[in-house]
C-alpha cells in the first residue's frame, strides 16, 4: 500500500471519529444552538469523508494500473 494511501485512510477514520461525535450531539436532548453547530459540522464532516472515499478510490486505481 503506498504511503499516500495510509495517509488517507488514516484521515478517513480521523474524520469519521469525529463526525460520530458530531452525531451523538445530534442524539442528545435537543439544544437548539449545540444542535445547530453539531448539524453543520457534520455535514461537513461528511462531505470531507466522501472526498477522501473519492481520493482512496483514485489512489487504489493507480496501484492496481502499476
């Protein structure tokens, strides 16, 4: 696996750690200012983990062309 790879799968999992906090705000009793921010980070969080699913993919096709 290449060194790029790593990189990236390492930061998926760093980012779906956090978007699961982002999540259990979001279960909590309802507060409408924490939930609103828990909202939109994990909204966030979520749009980053499909780019680096997008970017795994990408660097998964170069290693199998090589």
């Amino acid at each position: 696996m290449s060194g790029r790879l790593d990189i990236l799968k390492k930061a998926r999992e760093r980012m779906i750690e956090d978007r699961d906090a982002h999540a259990k705000v979001l279960a909590a009793p309802f507060d409408r200012d924490t939930a609103e921010r828990a909202r939109g980070k994990f909204v966030e969080l979520q749009a980053l983990i499909e780019a680096l699913d997008r970017a795994i993919s990408g660097e998964e096709g170069v290693a199998a062309r090589i």
